[in-house]
C-alpha cells in the first residue's frame, strides 16, 4: 500500500468557520472513525508537530483544543487549502496550498530539523562517517530486509529491521541499498527521509556509494531523543515511497 491510498481529506480554509476548530468531512469520519483517536497530532512537511484533541458534537467531529495554535504557528490564512493524510491512528501529516497557485508552500519545508522544537537540547551534527565496502558485509543483501511475520499485521507497506550494533551506536545506520532499489527512486537518494515514532517526526540526510546508503545527518539526535542502545531492533516500514517516509518502532530488549 502507498501513501496516495493512505486515508486522507482536504479541507479549504474559511475565516468564518475555521478559526478556532475545523471540521473533519463527515464522509471521512464515516469511513475511518474508528481511527480518529481522542488526542492527534497533526505534522508539517519541515516536521513540527502539534498536539490537536478531538471533540465530537452535535454538528460533527472537529479539531478543537490545539487547532488554534495549529494554525497560528503555520501562519494559516483564508482560502488556503490544506491536505490531510492520517498515517497511523489519529496521526496526520498535513500539506497547505497556495490557492492562486495549487502549489505548496516552500516556507513549509524550511523549517531544517524533524522535530526541532521538541528536541532543541540535543545537537544536530553531520556525521563524518563513510562506510567501506566491506564495512559489516553488503548492504545490497536482499536477507537484510526481509519482514518480521508476525510483528504487525501485513498491510502491504514494504518493511526493513536493523538490530542496532556497536557500530550503528558510534557511527551511523544503513538502509539496505536491495530494499531502496526494490522500492524506491535511486534518484530520491538526492531528498531527505523522515522517519516518524509514535506521532514524533525527523527530517533526517542521507549519503550514499555505489554499494551502500547511510545516515549523514540528525542520527546522533535520533539515537539521543529514542533512547536506542545496542541489541535493539529497529523496524522500518515504508508508507510514502514518493516523499520518502518511514513509520518506525523498536523492540526494546
């Protein structure tokens, strides 16, 4: 399953009726009520989130308590149009568009760091780190990538797990290069990738070689901000192959 079949609405932004709720189509509540959870979060492509709660009344299921904020601090005006596509229950990236020109916005994308405000205390540094080609075995292994059964019920999304070793603590993580071939443009190796945990989001650069891709830039405040330690596996899934974006989760031992 890609990101375009993930559950999504838009919305068109009025000063009369969108300035301290918004209200969710009811056609989407019908269909994927059962996901819209009592505390969301909604997540800008620069990846900033907010914490949104739910209130349901007489008139329909809304965006209430944080919706303000929301909009304030994305400087959201009358007429745009904004897109939302819930990535996991009660989660939701959201995409804003210029209404004269069906584009979105640029500023949306400059924001430099996933998740910089909530983790400011922890440096971002490019690392200096290039694997060889012999550096723990080929990355291109097509074993390396394979799904865990049973781990979360089979959805379609393409999956990857890393069991994080000395290396990956000092240096840096690997993406399999098969798993990127398999599933993804090479020619997006030239964009960031986000990763997102439990609602929390990260802009995260990538490097590559001929034979491998690794992580350049922001693992060390991934690692910092997760709490990852060696012997823990990290499980990658896939739910935009088109922007790059991986849910992620960890088995912790």
């Amino acid at each position: 399953m890609d990101y375009s079949r993930l559950p999504s609405f838009m919305k068109k932004i009025s000063i009369e009726h969108c300035l301290n709720e918004l209200r969710i189509p009811p056609e989407f509540v019908a269909l994927h009520g059962a996901q819209l959870t009592f505390d969301c979060r909604l997540i800008m492509p620069h990846g900033r989130s907010w914490p949104v709660r739910l209130l349901n009344i007489a008139s329909g299921c809304h965006f209430h308590t944080g919706w303000t904020e929301f909009r304030l601090s994305n400087n959201i005006i009358h007429d745009d149009v904004l897109t939302f596509t819930m990535v996991d229950a009660g989660i939701f990236h959201v995409k804003c568009y210029n209404p004269r020109t069906g584009c979105p916005r640029l500023s949306d994308l400059q924001e430099g760091v996933y998740g910089a405000s909530d983790h400011s205390d922890v440096p971002s540094t490019s690392d200096d780190y290039v694997p060889s080609d012999t550096d723990g075995g080929d990355s291109s292994d097509e074993d390396e990538y394979a799904p865990d059964p049973g781990v979360l019920p089979d959805d379609g999304c393409s999956t990857f797990t890393v069991t994080l070793d000395s290396s990956n603590m000092s240096r840096s993580l690997e993406i399999p290069m098969a798993f990127w071939r398999r599933h993804i443009q090479m020619i997006s190796l030239q964009d960031p990738v986000y990763f997102n945990v439990n609602g929390d989001s990260w802009f995260i650069v990538l490097d590559h070689s001929d034979t491998k891709i690794w992580v350049k830039r922001d693992w060390r405040r991934f690692k910092a901000a997760n709490n990852l330690v060696v012997g823990m596996r990290c499980h990658f899934k896939l739910i935009d192959r088109n922007d790059v974006q991986f849910y992620v989760w960890f088995d912790r031992a």
